[in-house]
C-alpha cells in the first residue's frame, strides 16, 4: 500500500493540467453551424431544438423562477444519463451536451430535478420533451467515465480541478494521486449519520452541494470524489451494491437494507480500480471516528469480499 502524506492544500503548488474538451461531455454552444428544428416548452421551460452533430446535442432554452442550473436527463432504453448546466442571471441556459448512446434517444428538460427527486423518494416520473437519432458513436466504458451528471457536477464549478489538480501534479505516481484524491474526500466530508439511519430523509444532491455542506452518506462521498477525478481526465464509475466488513466472501443475496452501498472504480490506463472513500475513516460531525478500514483502495482479497456489486449497477452516474 502506498504512503500518502496528508498536507494542507495551500502547502502544494500546482503546475496547469487540462482536459481535452471532446471529452468533457459539454461544450459551449457554437454560434453558428447549427440547424434548428422546432422550439417548446414544458412547465418553466422554453428551449429550442437543433439536430445533433455526431454524438453531440446542441441545447439552448430559458427557464423562469430565479433558478441557478437546469439539468438535461437522456434515456435510451433502459440506459440513462442526465447532465447540469448552468443557468445566468437573464434565465439563459445553453451548450453542447454528448449523449453516451447511438440510436433513439429521448431528452428532457428538468430545472428541478434533484430537489423533485428527493421530495418524491426517486418515484418522479418525467414529459418526454424531445426525441433525437444519434448517429455518432457509443462511447467506451473509460470515455463514459469522463462524463460528468446532474450529481456529479464537476462542470459546474472550478474548484474541482484546482483541488484536484495540485493533488495530482505533487504525488509521485498515477496511483498515489488517485489515493491523495480519496483520502481528501474522506477527510473533508463527515457521515451523515442521521440520513443514513431508517426514517431518515434521503437528499439527491450534487457535488457542489456536498462539498458544500461536509457532509453526505455513501454515495455522495463516491460522486464528490468522480466529479475531482472527471475535472481532471481521470475516468470513474460509480459502483452500486451491498458492503458488509464482518464477510469472508460477497453475499449477492444480501437483502439487508443497512448493507447498501456505493463505491468506485477508477480506470488507470491498463484496467480499473477499486475506492472507497467511505470506508477510508467515516467520522460523523462531531469528529467520532468510525471508520470501516484504512484501506483507501485496493483490489485485494479482504476487500472484495466484503462488497458485492448488484447487476447493473457498474458504471451508472447515479
């Protein structure tokens, strides 16, 4: 296991990393070349239509109500994707939005999705606003990997890369970057302890929102550290599932509903890794340590026995 030195953030000097734009998942709106195909508007919403280039789907629109961001939710089947813009002072929101999958892909606009989906416990159904044929190319498990989402809203806000980037550039090694990168996560954030306990209120939120607030539950440790390895050009899927420290081997039967879980997987270039940032060292807000292990990542034999992956649930953004 590699040694990382925990430093304060403002101890390290960070030399400019970037990603390259075709694979940031949005671009800024061209202003010309586009070929517009109707307009409408669904609640708050008005928004023109453009027909894709590639695997690319030009938006623009406006919504009312004051709001800081809209997100754009993507479904092809039974695979989905949803991405968040930003929205300016005038209500104008706009971009290039890559769509993961070929084929017929429907589109909705949605400004309050996150806040909807915890006032209805995930149950929100949604209008269909716009149905597109894609014609590009179905992106790789590593270049989906890239892409940041609605909760994993690493577009949204520069700090992730700055943060990210002065982790990366002083670490010896592609690895150690990867583990300063968890342990930052897992030393920033407390465990919310009460969301997590049966009856608690479960809150869908972004990123910039946990960072924010310092704290969340599993999930939201794993979306803030993929939206600090998307910022920068480091691919991640989230991992759902059950986690249990007292296995000896996965139970995939598990219907214990205190074992759900979710993790990561990090593509280094030659295959992918497991993290969990979780289970680095939780502590709840009152600096109680109740960590799970010290193990940060690895793909050893303790670790995977005691987390069993759920079908489907590798490489969601949610």
């Amino acid at each position: 296991m590699p040694l990382v030195i925990t430093v304060g953030l403002s101890q390290l000097s960070a030399q400019p990393f970037s990603v390259p734009t075709a694979y940031t998942g949005i671009l800024p709106l061209p202003s010309t070349g586009l070929t517009s195909i109707t307009s409408g508007t669904d609640g708050h919403v008005s928004f023109s239509s453009y027909a894709p280039v590639g695997n690319w789907i030009p938006i623009s629109g406006t919504v009312s109500g004051g709001l800081t961001s809209i997100s754009i939710l993507l479904n092809s089947g039974n695979n989905s994707w949803d991405y968040r813009l930003p929205v300016d002072a005038s209500g104008h929101f706009s971009g290039m939005i890559e769509s993961p999958f070929t084929g017929q892909v429907e589109l909705t606009y949605e400004p309050n999705y996150l806040t909807l989906l915890t006032s209805t416990s995930g149950s929100l159904s949604f209008n269909i606003d716009q149905t597109l044929t894609i014609s590009g190319t179905t992106l790789s498990p590593s270049l989906q990997g890239l892409l940041p989402s609605a909760a994993m809203n690493s577009n949204m806000s520069n700090t992730f890369m700055q943060t990210a980037d002065q982790l990366l550039e002083n670490s010896p090694s592609f690895e150690t970057a990867i583990a300063a990168i968890n342990n930052y996560v897992a030393g920033d954030l407390s465990y919310n302890v009460a969301e997590a306990s049966p009856g608690g209120l479960y809150v869908w939120k972004s990123a910039t929102t946990t960072w924010s607030a310092k704290n969340g539950i599993c999930e939201n440790f794993a979306e803030l550290e993929a939206s600090l390895l998307h910022s920068v050009g480091i691919p991640v899927q989230t991992v759902g599932g059950n986690a249990n420290a007292n296995w000896t081997t996965p139970n995939y039967n598990d219907k214990n509903a205190s074992d759900a879980h979710e993790w990561l997987s990090i593509y280094t270039g030659g295959g992918w890794l497991i993290a969990d940032p979780t289970w680095t060292g939780m502590q709840d807000a009152n600096g109680r340590n109740f960590g799970i292990t010290n193990e940060f990542f690895t793909n050893t034999t303790s670790f995977t026995a005691t987390h069993a992956t759920l079908p489907g649930q590798t490489g969601t953004n949610f």
